[in-house]
C-alpha cells in the first residue's frame, strides 16, 4: 500500500475532461494560473509554481535556496536525502549534514550544532529542509511550536527554511493548524497532490515572487515545463474540493490497523502511528520482502522498510471491504 498508486475517481476525471487549458509554458493555462493562486493564497505566500513531482519541486527549491560547495541541513531519513538519487550534489552540488532525528523530526538545537563556522575549506550552511509529515519516520507531523524555534535559528543565521510538505495536508488535518501558519514560517513549502489527495500528477512549491520566477527556470531546464497541464491542475482543484477533508478517514483506519497489528505473534514492535502510515517491524527470521510477496498474492499491497519492516499506508481507494480484507488476512493462517 502507498497513498501514491490511488487512480483518479469518475468525478475527477469528468473535471479533468471539462478543464478550460492553455500552454503553460507560455503561461496561457488558465486551470494551472488558477491552481497556483489558490495554493499560494491558503499558504499565504505570493505566489507557487506547478510541477510534475514533489523530487521537482524539492530539487528545484534547493537549487533555489544554495549555491554549489553550499550544504544543506536535514534528518538522515528524510526524503531529499534518501529518495531523491542524491539530486541534491548532482543538480545543486552541494554536500548535506545529516541529522538522527527523532521519527524524522528534527530540532533547532539540533541543527544548530551542524551550522559550520566559516572557514574556506569548509561547506557553507545554507538551507534547512523539514519534511512535514515525516514518510520514513511513520507519519510524525510537527507543530507550529516546534517549527518557531527553527524558524528563528534560520533567520538568525542566514539560513533558508524548506518544508518538504508532500504529505502536509495530512499534518494539517491532527494539529487543525491553519496553512496559513505554516506558510508564514518556511521561505518555500513543497506539497504533492498525488499522495492521499488523489490526484494523478502534480506538485507546487509555493515561496516568494521572485523565488518562483527563478524555480520557473529551473522547472524548465529540468524538463519540468507542460504545455496543455490545466488538465492535470484541473485534477488538483478537485481533490483540494474533495479530498481534504477525508483524510482524517485515512488516519483512523491507520489507528485500527495498527490496533489489529498489535496483537499479531509474529509482528515485534509497530512504530507511533501519527497520521495515514503504519511501520511495523517482524520477527528476525521473517524477511519483510517474502512477507510482502504474500500479501501480494492476497492483493495486498505493501513497501519494505528494512529488512524486517514493513510500511502500511491508508489511502481513499480502499474500500470498507478491503480494509477489513487485510485484517482478516494477517489474521488468518499465515506461512511464517
Ligand atoms: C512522495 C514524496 C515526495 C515526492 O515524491 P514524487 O514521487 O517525486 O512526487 C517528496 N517527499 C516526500 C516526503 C514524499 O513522501
């Protein structure tokens, strides 16, 4: 299971079909302009840039954010680091300091202790990334009150503050924080719609005018410039229409599901579940890829997270039905 294999429902595709588009590279779409002042103005930023996936809009905001021998601060286990096929050194060719986070999360006392003094033969410390909810820390958000004291640590010293927030709605929805907030504390917000929102394609990076005129560039040289994208926008307006508010249905199944998981004998520990993933960790002579095989072959879908572990994630295509499926099936005779 990941949030990402989700299909677009009847009533999207119908709003797709009905999109009025343009060329958005010659910045005539409609549906994309209209998409990225919606996102912009609910995150209270001036303006936001539509891409084709939240690795670009990451890699296009450190490309921002740095100049080459420049380094970036983040949590060992964040996406930008792990997931991204060291697009960081190979796009932005900068070094990272990585930090041992608690899930994923990271603290300004942390971060501070990687700041490097100045000195020519040392990197210079320019960008921090957050990742909002955590993906391989199981789903852990942060609050406004714990991004502040960052947020101050980077203005203090120079530093610009990146939120991966590719899963940020999720986060959203356990604090009841507003956008807005979190807007104001980050110089430029990453946020995917293809994960729980449900949308096909597409991610916007939201940051400052002038900011979003230099990503526009990036967008382009990366090959992330789409002509007739309103189609793809017109599925993004949809599921911000429709798919919001839902999510707290996601978070409770992850709830139930690890309270199904607990009492299974060959299942050693589950992670905190936050918000719509379950890490969960199996017995020593259980390899999580043969578990996963079986599974498979039950129609269930699931990631390996290490050797013996195992990520579960809820999504709005599993029906009532399913979800008591793989409850029924990790309950049943099981070869282990
Ligand atoms: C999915 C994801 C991304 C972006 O992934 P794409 O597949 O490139 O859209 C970025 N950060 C996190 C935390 C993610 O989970």
């Amino acid at each position: 299971m990941s949030d990402t294999v989700t299909r677009p429902s009847q009533e999207m595709l119908e709003a797709m079909i009905a999109a009025e588009v343009g060329d958005d590279v010659l910045g005539t779409d409609p549906t994309v302009a209209s998409l990225e002042q919606r996102v912009a103005r609910m995150f209270d930023k001036e303006a936001a840039v539509f891409c084709p996936s939240g690795t670009m809009t990451n890699q296009i905001a450190i490309k921002c954010h740095t100049h080459a021998l420049d380094e970036m601060i983040c949590d060992i286990d964040s996406h930008v680091y792990r997931y991204e096929t060291a697009g960081f050194a190979y796009n932005s060719g900068i070094s990272v300091a990585l930090i041992h986070g608690n899930y994923g999360k990271i603290t300004a006392e942390q971060i501070k202790q990687k700041i490097q003094p100045t000195h020519d033969w040392l990197p210079h410390s320019s960008l921090v990334v957050l990742e909002n909810t955590c993906n391989k820390g199981g789903g852990g958000y942060y609050t406004l009150s714990e991004i502040e004291p960052i947020k101050n640590l980077c203005q203090q010293e120079g530093l610009a503050l990146h939120l991966d927030g590719a899963r940020l709605f999720n986060a959203l929805e356990e604090t009841k924080e507003s956008p807005a907030e979190i807007g104001a504390l980050f110089d430029s917000i990453s946020i995917c719609m293809s994960k729980g929102l449900g949308a096909p394609v597409g991610s916007l990076l939201l940051g400052k005018k002038e900011f979003i005129r230099k990503a526009r560039r990036f967008r382009k040289v990366l090959g992330g410039g789409m002509r007739q994208a309103g189609y793809l926008a017109a599925a993004c307006h949809y599921a911000l229409d429709n798919n919001v508010k839902r999510l707290s249905i996601d978070h409770e199944r992850a709830k139930l599901m690890a309270d199904a998981l607990k009492n299974l004998p060959f299942i050693t520990s589950i992670n905190p579940v936050y918000t719509n993933i379950i890490i969960f960790h199996l017995e020593q002579h259980i390899l999580a890829s043969s578990f996963i095989e079986v599974l498979k072959e039950k129609g269930i879908l699931a990631s390996p997270f290490g050797p013996h572990s195992v990520r579960f994630v809820t999504h709005l295509d599993i029906t009532e039905s399913q979800f008591n499926h793989v409850i029924e099936v990790l309950n049943g005779p099981f070869p282990h």
